[in-house]
C-alpha cells in the first residue's frame, strides 16, 4: 500500500508536472515518521512478545531490562501490559500467534483460551515503559519460578501499511498528503517566492497550509478512538 500512498501523494501534488522538492525516499520517510505513528496511536496494533528477564536485564539494575525497538517491521511504541509466564514457556521473541494465518482452528482456538486464563488467574505486574525501549518493572518478581515475562507491546502497524483495515484507506490518504503538504510548506516556506529574470514565481504556500485540516481530522480520529474504545483489539504474533 505504501506505492499506492506515493503515487497518489504526487499525483494531488501535481509531481507529473512538475519537480516537487521531495524524492520518493524522503516521502516514504515522512509517511514513516508522521503518518504510520500518527495513525497507530488511533487505531492501535498489539503483539505479545516474551522477555526472558536474565538476558534482556540491564547490567546494575535488577528491575530494568531491554526492549526491542522494532519487531518484524513493527516500531515499539509503548507495553500495554506485562504476566508472569512459566519457565518452561519459550525464552525469548514473539509470543503466541493471534492474527493473520495459523496452521488449524484447533490451534486458535487453544492459544485464545491459554491467553484468557492466564489474564484470569495471573495478577498483571505493575511497570513503567521508559521510552524508547526499556522497561522497568515496580513489584517485586519471582525469578526463581518466572524467568519470562508475557509483554503486550503497543507497536505501530506494518512500514507498508498492509495492516490497516481496508475502511481506513481514505482517512490513510488523507492524513499521508496532509503530512507531506507541510513537509513540502516548511521547504518553500523558506523562499515565499522566486524572482527571476522572467518575473516572481509564485510557490503557491497556500495549497499546502493543511495544518488545520490535519487537527480536523486527528480530532475526527480521536473522537472515533474514545467511542470504540470497548472494540477489540488487534493483536498478531
């Protein structure tokens, strides 16, 4: 999705035309950096990842230990929540499969109830998620019967855009030129206009002053966040 993204960037920015002062990296860059992240915070995407609190502990600190920043093309933004699990589980890396293909029904099904049970019968440890990849647990932990901890991270959705749900794409369209239309103003912006031997070139600032457009919309979003918040999570391995 994230050629589709470009394409249409530059064809409403008129680049079939004429030259715009972004190359196709530095576009995807700001859809990286603005839209992908801008968009996760609203419609949240969550993997269960399993820390084994031996490795990942930070030398001199007993409580703190270390997150991966990026997941299989996932960027960290945060942990929703961290369990205790058994030292026979898997030491380290993606937890169970929520998402996407799995081998059989039976599977599914099984992995769902594991996880409901242990949310039933295992009390959540208290944390603080130091940005950008550490955590730093507040109750006491016993590592003599847990050397893994079940995360659920908050991560942004795939680079490519492929994991939004396919309703989103025109709030995803949106939001992605409104990025790039204020990259590109901060640029001309600089100048305000051209003089030449042929006369003052007007840059046209004024098609690319979207900022109140892009809070109308973030608001939009907000809003939508806060009535679906009883909505299910998307989870995946």
């Amino acid at each position: 999705m994230i050629n589709d993204l470009v394409r249409h960037i530059k064809a409403r920015l008129g680049a079939y035309h004429r030259k715009l002062e972004l190359d196709d990296d530095a576009i995807i860059m700001c859809l990286e950096q603005e839209t992908l992240k801008t968009l996760s915070v609203y419609f949240p995407y969550y993997i269960e990842y399993i820390l084994n609190t031996r490795e990942n502990r930070i030398p001199g600190l007993n409580n703190q230990y270390f997150l991966p920043t990026e997941i299989q093309g996932y960027l960290l933004m945060g942990v929703e929540r961290v369990l205790p699990r058994n030292s026979g589980s898997q030491s380290s890396g993606l937890g169970s499969v929520m998402g996407g293909m799995l081998p059989s029904i039976n599977n599914f099904v099984s992995m769902q109830l594991n996880q409901v049970m242990n949310s039933a019968m295992l009390v959540p440890d208290t944390f603080t998620f130091i940005s950008p990849n550490m955590l730093r647990m507040n109750g006491e932990v016993n590592f003599s019967t847990y050397t893994n901890l079940s995360i659920t991270l908050k991560v942004t959705h795939q680079k490519d855009f492929s994991t939004f749900p396919y309703g989103l794409r025109e709030t995803i369209k949106k939001l992605a030129l409104y990025d790039v239309c204020l990259d590109l103003f901060g640029i001309r912006n600089y100048f305000g206009s051209l003089n030449t031997t042929f006369g003052e070139i007007d840059l046209k600032l004024d098609i690319l002053q979207v900022e109140d457009k892009r809070d109308d919309l973030i608001e939009k979003m907000r809003l939508n966040q806060i009535k679906n918040a009883r909505v299910k999570k998307i989870y995946v391995v």
